[in-house]
C-alpha cells in the first residue's frame, strides 16, 4: 500500500491555509526515491530528480536530504540547487537552446554540463578545450512520451543534437581536444514502455567505442506514473533489471565502468501532489452540470494545456452518489479540468481534490487574469507547514514600473 495523505488531513490544511492551495507529503517523495534505489540495486546508478517538475526550495532540500542529485533546465535552477545545499558535482545543467552565456556560468559554479547543440559544444570546446568534462546530449529519432508536445526524442524535436550529426561532432572533439564524460538521451515524459530505455542503451552502445573518455550514459526522466485509478506507470523494477544486463555487457564488451544516469521528475513528486480546490458555483445548463472551482489553468494548466487526466474527488462527500460533473474554473476562458466526470454529488462549498499534482502543477502557474498564486504546504513526520504563501495583490504590482 503506497503512501498517501487522508481527506481529513487536506480537509483540516484547506480550513487552516485556505484554498486553492498546493500539499505535498514528504514521505511519498523519499517513498519513490527508495523505489528506484531498490529497482537498480546491481547497477551502477545515479538519479537526478528533474528539478523542473517542481522547484519550492524545501523540496529540494528534502530530495537532497534523501541522497538524491539535481538535474537543472535553466541556471537558475542551478543556482537553487545550490542555495538547496546540492553539492557540485551532484548537479547537473541539461540545457537546451540557451546562450553560451549560461553555460559558461554553470562550469564557473562547477556542476556537470550537458550540452544541445552544435553551436555552444563549438564554443565549449574553443574556450574550455580539455579542460572541463562536458556530456552532449543527442537525438535519438525515436517518437515516445505521453502525447506530442512532451516528446522530446523524434526528428521533428528541437531537443539534443541529432545523432546522424555524430560525424560533426566528432570533428569538434578532435578539433578541440573537447573532454566527453557523458552521452545523454532524454526521449520525453510519461514513457510507459521499458523498451524505449532500451532501445536509447542499444544506441549508446554502438555510440560508446567513439567516446573513450565518456564515464556516464544519462538515460533521462520520463517513467511513467498512474494518473487514472486503473492505470500503471513504468515498471522499474524490470527496467532495473534490463539496465542492469545492458551495463554488465557493455562491460564485457568494452572493459569500461559506465554509470547510468537518469532525471526523474514526475516519478519523484507527482503523486506527492494534491491540489485542494473549493466549488464556488453550480451550474445547469442543458444535459451539462458544471462544478466551478476556485482556480482555473492558471493554477493547473496540465488538463488544457496537454489534456492530461487528473482524478478529482470531492473529499466533503466521499460517499455519496455518483454524477457526472464537468469541472471547470473560474478564469475568463474555457478552462475545463474534465468533462462529464463522475464524482459523489458536489455541493457548492465542498472540497474537489485533484491527485498527481506534484509535477508540474504550480510550477507551470501563472497570474493570468491577475489572480493570485496558490499557496504551497508540505506535511512531513505529520505536521503540515506553510512552505509557498499564497499571493497578495501587492504581488501583483511588485515588478511593474508605473510611468505614468
Ligand atoms: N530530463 C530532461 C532533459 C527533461 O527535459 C525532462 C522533462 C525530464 C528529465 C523529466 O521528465 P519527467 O520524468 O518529469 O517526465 N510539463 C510537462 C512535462 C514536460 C517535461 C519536460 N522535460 C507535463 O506536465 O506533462
């Protein structure tokens, strides 16, 4: 039985800090982060939680506490990572499409660099030659991932240099004496099938005799987690298994020691996720009956912006019939959560919990239709605390400039 918060504890934080309001359970965190420790037992393996799925400085604390690395998208993240107490080499800079700029910012801090291009591994190699590892993150040309627009690996991605280029970039590291410690392949969120993982191991195993300096091969994130009740989310026991046999024979076959690296985001704090929202109003309106809520996707964006499923209970009523309900939010556009979903009869005032909303949840908000951010509670050993205050209108006067 996996870990999981009670309607009576989000009832009593929703009546303490108000809503909509974010909660995350701590103990779920380490519980997915022990989950792949246990899955890659035999291997050589290192984790970088994807810092991106979920930034609030104490969870990043806590994810360090627990013995896991960072792995950041922009030099911010980085510098989190380090304001979070993350050592140097525990992080790693996937960047894509940045400006050399931040590149040269992040080795000035010390951390791991992956790079995207052509263009800043040129530039890497003119000013740093052999002097600062440096891991290239590659295309595989392989489509996979949840839908579209969270797929990162096929040819029409703008992510990583394609492999068939490899011919390019080995010129570079000639060129340049360039030191490349690490392949790395992210091929996009909510992959199911352990088979894509391997098919992105066969690649680096015919890519690895290029690369003798090359010490870690970083598979990326992207393990699926269950979003709907009967779904089931990547199996990593198996994959841990599979990566395991995959290292042991490019051992054999190489005589290297490889680390395999991955970045999960959403298998570490989706679901210790729940955003609590409360029903403003109910609307009839020919066969539809809406549930509008306090929020909108300007708090959860996931189910407009991906047509992602999130399960919603109302936790006021758990045992009540059941009606369909479409869920929709209160900003000046069509911001429907889910449509003719069945829930135990909603009343105006009740409580509707959406679950998985660790990932990508308030870290994708925004102030549209300047309303105001949630706030963000964590409960750790039991004992919930204010870890993200809810915004104030002053907030949403902070960076403007009054002119006139
Ligand atoms: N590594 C790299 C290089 C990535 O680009 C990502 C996600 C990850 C790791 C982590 O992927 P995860 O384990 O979380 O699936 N906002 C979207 C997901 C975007 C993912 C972007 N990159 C969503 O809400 O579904």
């Amino acid at each position: 039985m996996s870990l999981s918060l009670s309607n009576q504890q989000l009832i009593s934080i929703a009546n303490e800090y108000g809503t909509p309001v974010y909660v995350y359970h701590a103990e779920k965190i380490t519980e997915q982060f022990n989950k792949l420790k246990s899955a890659f037992d035999k291997t050589n393996a290192r984790f970088f939680y994807a810092g991106k799925a979920l930034t609030n400085i104490n969870i990043l604390k806590h994810i360090r506490s627990v013995g896991c690395n960072i792995d950041c998208s922009s030099i911010n993240e980085v510098k989190l990572a380090v304001h979070a107490g993350f050592e140097k080499q525990n992080i790693l800079y996937t960047s894509n499409g940045i400006a050399f700029s931040e590149i040269e910012e992040a080795v000035s801090l010390g951390v791991n660099v992956n790079i995207d291009s052509l263009s800043n591994l040129e530039k890497f190699g003119k000013k740093y030659g052999h002097t600062y590892p440096v891991g290239i993150r590659l295309r595989p040309n392989i489509m996979a991932g949840g839908n579209l627009k969270i797929s990162t690996g096929h040819e029409k991605s703008k992510f990583g240099i394609p492999v068939e280029q490899l011919d390019k970039i080995l010129a570079l590291v000639k060129e340049h004496g360039l030191f490349i410690c690490g392949l790395h392949i992210h091929t996009g969120s909510e992959i199911k099938d352990v088979s894509v993982f391997m098919k992105v191991a066969d690649i680096f195993f015919d890519l690895v005799p290029n690369f003798p300096e090359v010490r870690f091969l970083d598979l990326g994130g992207g393990f699926k987690v269950p979003y709907k009740e009967d779904e089931e989310g990547t199996d990593v026991a198996l994959l841990g298994e599979k990566v395991n046999e995959v290292m042991q024979k490019l051992k054999q076959t190489y005589h290297r020691n490889f680390e395999a690296w991955f970045e999960p985001g959403k298998f570490m704090v989706s679901e210790c996720g729940y955003f609590i929202t409360q029903v403003n109003v109910m609307k009839q309106s020919g066969g539809t009956m809406f549930a509008g809520v306090n929020s909108g996707f300007n708090h959860l964006i996931r189910p407009m912006f991906y047509e992602s499923y999130h399960r919603i209970e109302n936790i006021c009523n758990p045992n009540a019939a059941k009606h369909a309900y479409t869920v929709v939010g209160n900003i000046c556009e069509t911001d429907t959560f889910a449509w003719d979903r069945q829930l135990s009869e909603v009343r105006e005032g009740d409580l509707l919990v959406f679950y998985n909303a660790g990932a990508y949840g308030f870290e994708m908000a925004s102030n549209y239709n300047a309303r105001f951010k949630p706030a963000q509670v964590l409960v750790i050993k039991g004992a919930a605390h204010l870890i993200g205050k809810r915004d104030v209108f002053e907030d949403l006067l902070r960076n403007q400039v009054e002119v006139l």
